[in-house]
C-alpha cells in the first residue's frame, strides 16, 4: 500500500527548511492575503517564488492557503494573486470558499486545488461533489470518525486527506464567530484570537451573583478548551483506510515543534509500512516521549472513536505542557557570517579542544555554561552534552547566551548537523 504524504506546516521560511529537513514530503504555507493565519510570518511573493524552487528541488511539494471566507473586496485584488500562484508553479491552492474555486478556475486554469476542511466535508456525497467541480483533493472534516473515513475512502476515488496532528478547534471545523464577537478579529479571515482558551463563569440572568455548577475553581472554566489531536499511536487503524495525505497543524508553533513533529511521523510512517505494526509498536513509546517535549495542550484522539466526552477538554486552565525549553538551532556554515572567526582555545585544562569539536549555534532562549543541553537531529536519535566553553562572534568568553538570537561558538563532544535543534529540560525534568 502507498504510503501517504507527510503534510507539515511552514509559517515562515525557516520552518519550511526545517520541515523538509526533517522528512516531511510537502508544506503548505500562507501568502500576506487570503489565508487563515494572518498572525503567522507568511510569505511575500518572492518568498514564495524561493520557497517553491527550495521545495521543488528537494523533489517534495508546496501548497499555499487561500481558505478564507472571501468578501466582495476580496476580489478586487485575488485574480492576480491566483494568476501568480499559477506562474509560480506551487502545486496545489487549498481553497474553501465557492467563489474563490470559482475564480480560480477562471484565472489560473492549471492550478490545482484542495478543498479546505474549513468545508466541512463529512460524508461521500459531499466528496463527490467537490471532485466533480474539478477539486483534486479533500480535506476531510476533523469530525469524521474511523468507521467514516473508511465509508467515505471505500466511495471515491478522488485524493484525502486528513489532520493527524495538532490544535483541534472547539467549533465546527474551525467555523467560528467567537473571536470576531468579543474582539473584532474574524476567525474566517484569518485573525483569530483564540477566545476559546480563556477563562468562562457561566451565570443566571436574575442571579449575577451566583455562579452555575458548572465552574470548576475560582478561575472559572475553560468549557471551549478542546485538547490537541494526537492520532500517533492509532496509525496502523488509519493504514488499510488508504488515504493520501496526514497533515500536521501548527503553522504559527515553534521550530522545535515542527521538527519534532515532523521526524516522529516520519519515522513512524515509514516504520509501519516498511516494516510492519510489530516493529511500530516496539518503538511508539519513544516516539510518544519525543512527542510530549514540544509545547502542547494534553493529548486525545479527537473524533476518531466517537463524539469527545469531557477527557478531550480541559476543564480546568487553557495551560500548555512544556517540560521543556526550546534554545537554540545550529547554524548551517552557508548561513553563518562568522565562519572565519578565529576563537582561540581556553587557557589551561579546563577543556580539550583537540578531542571535540565546535559549532556555531543561535540562541532562541537563554542557556549558560554548566547546563545540559538535549540535541535533536534530522537524522539519528537526540543526544545531550554539557556547555563547557562559549564565545562571542569577536571570540569573547561567554558565560550565559543571554541576548535574543545571539550566535555563539561552543564546543560539543560530537558534530552538530544541520537543522539541528537545541533544548533543555526544566528543572523538576533533570
């Protein structure tokens, strides 16, 4: 059986490098306009012309978003950038609103197009009418359990794909007016602010004064707080199903996140079908572990074995899990303009440097000397060294990278590759 496609998220161009270092066969990312993530990096036009060509010649794919509900504004300005996106070879438009597919059909002819789960296409009749308005793949509602998506796969023929991993919204495929009611920000235009993470006292109108059973604490409640979806360990159930792609949501996460994320399914993905469910199984373990050292809300299987019950949400805070500090990335020699530094080597035997190596890293949180840093690498399972030497891009002695991306030179027991990760475990994890 074909393996599918492993979709992760680019919010920006180094997420995207970091993606498909890590093993992820296609990103989809969004433009400045007409995409649902507004707040996160986006890509001009010329970042999308480089990013295609990267992409491209890497032999892997790249989608852009183009799913907002579109208002008669819109499209003033969306023919051209629909024309551009077509010129620019990108390999599919995800896409959610009839008038863009319409529009898109008219002005860019040879660009393909994804139906977005902002759609919400739950059953095969649905499917089916997408594909014979010329749609090439669907992305299918979160809502489907497996007994549908086996029901809906066995009807039609057409591409699917389904969210694997990452945020689960507490509305209806993602359709919700929560955010544009309390703030101003639309959801569906792609400024969402989240209102559903906060805090909630629910009280009768004659009684302000006294609140309904349903607060948990003096906090309040966090009745939208949806977990994040987590399908890793039920991989082998969505196997003989034969969809075409897992998605990986997250495009405004962290690196680490999307490194992480990536390398597990990766491995996993690639394990199942190359090797079967007994090795897979062997090692979900590890994965599941690499798997709770990124930021995330507690985990659940979302709708795939039924409609969530209360263990999906979180009813007590809108916390994230963190156990550990993202705190730097290695710094590629083409990228570094510090690879002529000469650093001299520290005086007395308080370190040989003819037994180790160096490496230029980039600061994305404070770290010092004496601490343990974890490596996570493209390649190869995570290693972990102590800092015992640092210096300065001018060859100074460095106690603690303390500065925002500030890049320091350090000495590490073994090569770094590139694209590696670097992270801490907080205190009570050491």
């Amino acid at each position: 059986m074909k393996k599918p496609e492993l979709l992760a998220p680019a919010g920006d161009w180094e997420k995207l490098k970091y993606a498909l270092a890590y093993g992820a066969d296609a990103v989809y990312m969004g433009g400045q306009a007409f995409g649902l993530r507004a707040f996160a990096g986006n890509f001009s036009m010329e970042d999308l012309e480089k990013g295609v060509r990267w992409t491209h010649g890497l032999g892997k794919k790249l989608y852009v978003t183009v799913n907002i509900f579109a208002h008669e504004p819109d499209f003033e300005e969306l023919p051209e950038y629909l024309k551009q996106l077509e010129k620019l070879g990108v390999d599919g438009a995800i896409v959610s609103d009839p008038g863009i597919i319409a529009m898109a059909q008219e002005v860019a002819p040879k660009l393909p197009l994804h139906l977005s789960t902002q759609a919400n296409s739950t059953n095969s009749y649905s499917v089916r009418f997408w594909l014979k308005q010329g749609i090439e793949r669907i992305v299918l509602a979160r809502e489907l359990t497996l007994e549908e998506l086996q029901d809906v796969r066995s009807k039609v023929e057409g591409g699917l794909e389904i969210f694997i991993h990452g945020a689960m919204c507490m509305s209806y495929s993602g359709r919700c007016l929560l955010s544009n009611y309390l703030t101003g920000r639309d959801a569906n235009r792609g400024e969402c602010t989240q209102p559903c993470r906060w805090g909630y006292s629910l009280v009768e109108e004659k009684r302000p004064e006294q609140p309904f059973p349903i607060e948990e604490d003096e906090r309040g409640t966090y009745v939208f707080n949806s977990h994040d979806l987590c399908l890793l360990p039920h991989l082998p159930l969505l196997k003989p199903i034969g969809l075409d792609s897992f998605k990986i949501e997250g495009r405004m996460k962290s690196v680490q996140y999307v490194a992480s994320t990536v390398k597990v399914y990766r491995e996993a993905i690639d394990t199942l079908w190359d090797q079967g469910e007994e090795v897979f199984l062997e090692k979900l373990p590890q994965w599941l572990e690499e798997m709770d050292k990124v930021s995330h809300r507690d985990y659940s299987a979302g709708f795939l074995f039924g409609k969530p019950g209360a263990g999906s949400h979180n009813l007590e805070s809108s916390h994230y899990v963190r156990d550990y500090d993202f705190v730097g990335v290695s710094l590629m020699s083409e990228e570094s303009e510090h690879d002529e530094v000469k650093v001299s080597e520290p005086e007395g035997d308080s370190w040989d440097l003819k037994n180790n190596c160096t490496a230029w890293i980039e600061q994305r949180n404070h770290f010092k000397r004496g601490e343990i840093l974890e490596v996570l690498t493209p390649q190869g399972a995570s290693w972990s060294f102590e800092v015992k030497e640092m210096w300065d891009i001018k060859g100074e002695p460095v106690e603690i990278a303390r500065h925002a991306q500030q890049q320091v030179r350090m000495v590490v027991p073994e090569r770094i590759l590139p694209y590696s990760i670097l992270r801490r475990a907080k205190s009570e994890k050491l």
